[in-house]
C-alpha cells in the first residue's frame, strides 16, 4: 500500500477513535480554588488525565494560563489524596 494511503487510514482511525471520547464524558462538578488574587472556579476531570482540568472562571488581575495552571495543580492535589 503506498505512504499516503497508510497516512490517510491513520488519520481517519484518529479522527474517528477521537470522537469516541469526549471530555464533558469525564466532567466533574466545578471546583472553587482560593487563590492571592481570588477565587478560580475550576472544571476538573478523571483523576487520571489532570492535563485536561482547566479554569471556568477567573478574577479579572490573572490570566487564562495562571487559572488554567491553579486547576491542573488542583487536579494533581486530588489525584495525590487518593492514592
């Protein structure tokens, strides 16, 4: 079978298996996390996969990247409680 034919099935394998599995399928009930500049309102998901976990809401003095880091740290502390 020629290169690009193998990239092509590749890629529809991926496309496909992605749909499979969605993050809202692993959704918890949003997390409130005080912080210096205020409360970051988190999404968190499995305890395994804390790379998906991010900030829903955030005060206005701290950025998208700073709130989405509170809440990864957050789902790491969770994940470290249960084992």
């Amino acid at each position: 079978m020629p290169r690009y034919k193998y990239a092509a099935a590749a890629a529809i394998a991926a496309a496909v298996l992605s749909g499979c599995t969605t993050p809202e399928q692993f959704e918890s009930a949003p997390v409130e996390v005080a912080t210096r500049s205020g409360a970051v309102t988190c999404q968190l998901y499995t305890t395994q996969l804390t790379s998906w976990d991010r900030s829903i809401s955030r005060p206005d003095s701290m950025s998208v990247q700073a709130a989405d880091a509170v809440c990864r740290k957050e789902g790491r502390d969770r994940q470290q409680m249960q084992d």
